[in-house]
C-alpha cells in the first residue's frame, strides 16, 4: 500500500508530523509500576522486576534480611514475590506488550525501488519511492489496539502476581503445619516407646498379660511408621516450598516457625462477596480489557475488509536518447473473488469467543466465592470445634484417669490407652488449623487478592489501567 511522494509533499507533511508527535516511548519501568502498586496495595508487598545488576543485589540483600530470621507467611511472599523465575519471566510479557504498543504508533517506513534495464546500448533506469498509505491511515487504530493489549497485559501480570504469591503462603502453611505434625509425631514415638519398655518390664515378671503387651508393642510400632510418614511429608511439603520461592544454593537452609498462628479471634463479617470479586478480581479486569481491544479490532477489520490494498507510488524514470519519465502509479486490489467477509466473520466469531469466556468466567468467580467462602466457614468452625471441645475434654478425660490411676482404680494401660485418645484428637486439631488458613489463602484468590476488610475504599483503586 503505498501513498505519491507529492501528496507527501503537499498535505501528508502535516498529518505525519502529527502522528509522529503522538509516537508513544518505552516507560522507564516497562509498565511495571501499576503492577507493583497492585501488589503493594492488596498483598502489603513489594514485588520487583530483576532488569540489571543493582536490581540483583537489591533482591539478594533484602533475601538474605528476610531469611535470617523464621520465615513467617508475609516474609514467604515477600521472597516469592522477588525471587521466583516464572513470575520474573511473566513480567517479561509487559516489555513484549509495551514492544508491540511502541511499534503500533510508528510511522511505516518510505520504501525505494530500483531497476537497470540495457537493450544494446541504451539503458532503461526505473526508480520509484513509496509510503504506506493503508498503514498510515490504519496506524490510530491500530495504536488504540495495541494500548488496549497493553494495559490487558499489566492486569493479566498483576493477577498472576497476586495467584503467585498465595500459592507461597498455601504452600508455607502445609510446610509448617507438617514440620509441626512432625515434631508431635516424634513425642508420641518416644512415648509409646516409653509404654512398650514398660510393658515389657511388666510382662517379664508376669505383671501383665501376653495380649496387653502385644497391644503396646503395636502402638509403639505403629508410631514409628507415623513419625516416618510424618518426616516424609515434611520435607515434601518444604521442598514444595523451596520451589515457590524460587530459592537454592545456601538459601536452602531456611527456618520455619514451630507452629501454626492461633485461629482468629472471630471470623472476619464479608458482605457481599460475591460483587466484591467481580469488581476486584484482575483476571475478570483482563477479560474485559480483551473484550475491548478485540471490538476496536473488529471496528477495524469491517472498515478495512471490502479493500485492504491500495498502493500509490511516485515513479521516476530515465532511457538514453529520451527524456526522463515522471509520474504516478496505483494499485488497488479488485475485490472479485475475496470480498473480505472471511476475516469480518473471523473476527466476529473471536469477538463472540471473548466474550462467552469472560462471561463463563464472571459465573465460576462467583460460584467460587461461595465454595470457598462456605469452606472456609467450615474449616473455621471444625477448627474452633476441636480447640474448645474436642481437645479440652480429651485433657479434663486424662487428668481425671490420671487421679484414678494414682488412687489405683484403673491399670496404666487403661492410661495410655486414654493417651492414644489424646493423641488423635491433638492431631485432629493441627490437621484442622492447617486446613484453615488454606481455606483463608483460597478465599483471597477467589476474592482477588484480598479480604474485604482489609480492602481500600475502592476496590479497583490500585489496578493497573491502561495508558
């Protein structure tokens, strides 16, 4: 498609000049600011994008404060957040977008051709310079498409951000809840190795029947299996960790607190979440940014479809023995076979696909919001449960055996019997916490990020938007 040199001469000069003042440059951060002050204002975390040395040192200085003391889940996502090589090659994405938005608003390149023509001795010269002239004419909208995939790309980013760093704290409560387990797991096998040599001690002088001792031989190896299986989903379970954070070499050596944090006082009053999440979550923000730059790109295939090529060209040629030749040429393309109506219809139907999609999104955000909202009311409650019920009278049960242990009313195996109890009911607790403030990282996610109330005033106020 190409446009006459005079036209360039006479009225393009102005119109080229004005599009050139409005050729967008690349950011200094690449588009990564909003996505930060996302990070910032829903997580509490700064996330950064590793673009040169002083940025490497910055995130293995802050890495190494971090990991100096047990790492709790806010210090987790922190170093998720900075160290993690997927989520460093995401961000990569918003320099390929912002390349391809820089590149949108670019004027097309002229172009020259040239021919040498010899015939005996006369020679033929044909010269001609060209413009794009479909492009030149295209090149608004095709900007308004570019800044659109753009500022789709920094929410798509952000959103990603936001899933990588409760992915880090999931994985951060299942690695301290199983360290956790362990360490129990450790107190019941050396205790019921304590019952088994005691019951041997018994059985030997005849204290005790065969049967009771078999009983504590079992429990005592049946502990020792559970503290293998223990220790085995404990070092899984900080290798899946490790890996969330994107850690190796000397960082391995990590220290994790001894417990779980206490259950919340009370459960957090959230209205309306199923709005909230729609109006938050990124992802849902993505779509509708998509479905925005697919209809400014099907604005622009419908206008384009009936004649896409239309070349003008100013021609300059010379032959010995005659004058030199000037003018013009145009191509245009005859819409005899194509008419254009296979790519409209194209599309059409991708514009058709978006927005199905975004709309099957919208309804399982909301259907997640109350799965994950009504686990996570379970998962307080069964955990609320066995902390003031469960475990408490398995204790008040002990203590009492235990007076009628020292009264002589009941045999010690009728105590440790009463211990195993315990034992599976302490257990029940810890499996409980853990699953609790998983169902409360999964309730974030679905909800964005963030709980309401820790939200801000708007929602939506700290989402990356487009340029």
């Amino acid at each position: 498609m190409f446009l006459n040199l005079a036209f360039l001469r006479c009225g393009a000069v102005p119109l080229a000049a004005l599009l050139l003042a409005g050729c967008a440059g690349f950011s200094a951060d690449g588009g990564f600011g909003p996505v930060a002050d996302a990070t910032r204002g829903r997580l509490g975390q700064p996330a950064l994008w590793v673009r040169s040395d002083a940025d490497r040192t910055a995130v293995r200085e802050r890495t190494r404060e971090l990991l100096a003391q047990p790492l709790d889940a806010a210090s987790a996502v922190q170093v998720a957040l900075l160290n993690h090589r997927g989520l460093q090659a995401q961000y990569a994405d918003l320099g390929i977008a912002e390349a391809d938005y820089v590149q949108a608003t670019r004027l097309p390149n002229p172009g020259f051709s040239f021919s040498r023509k010899t015939s005996g001795d006369e020679l033929k010269i044909e010269r001609a310079v060209t413009v794009g002239f479909m492009n030149l004419l295209a090149l608004p909208f095709a900007a308004r498409i570019e800044q659109g995939r753009f500022a789709q790309t920094r929410l798509s980013v952000a959103d990603a951000t936001l899933r990588r760093a409760e992915a880090a704290r999931r994985a951060w409560v299942r690695a301290v809840a199983a360290e956790q387990a362990a360490r129990y797991a450790e107190q019941v096998r050396r205790a019921a190795e304590t019952g088994a040599l005691f019951a041997r001690d018994l059985a030997r002088t005849g204290n005790v029947s065969v049967l009771d001792h078999a009983r504590e031989q079992a429990f005592y190896a049946d502990a020792a299996a559970q503290l293998a299986r223990a220790r085995e989903r404990a070092l899984t379970a900080r290798e899946q960790l490790t890996r969330e954070l994107g850690l190796w070499g000397d960082d391995l050596a990590f220290r994790l607190p001894e417990r779980l944090p206490d259950l919340p006082p009370s459960r957090p009053s959230l209205q309306d979440l199923e709005g909230y999440a729609i109006s938050n979550r990124l992802d849902l923000q993505a779509g509708r940014a998509q479905l925005d730059s697919l209809s400014r790109s099907l604005g622009l295939t419908r206008a384009t479809g009936f004649i896409s090529v239309l070349d003008a060209s100013y021609l300059f040629n010379s032959e010995t023995g005659r004058p030199r030749e000037t003018g013009y040429g145009i191509d245009i393309e005859v819409p005899l076979f194509d008419w254009g109506g296979a790519r409209v219809a194209r599309a059409e139907y991708v514009y058709m696909q978006a927005a199905s999609r975004l709309a099957e999104q919208a309804i399982n955000a909301r259907s997640l919001v109350r799965e994950t909202y009504a686990g996570y009311q379970a998962r307080y409650d069964i955990a609320q449960h066995y902390r003031d019920e469960v475990v408490p009278l398995r204790k008040r049960i002990g203590d009492e055996n235990l007076l009628r242990y020292n009264g002589m009313l009941v045999s010690v195996f009728e105590l440790l019997a009463d211990a195993r109890e315990q034992i599976n009911a302490v257990n029940a607790y810890l499996d409980a916490q853990r699953d609790f403030w998983l169902a409360e990282s999964e309730l974030r996610s679905a909800l964005g990020g963030r709980l309401p109330d820790t939200a801000t005033a708007s929602a939506a106020s700290d989402a990356p938007q487009g340029q």
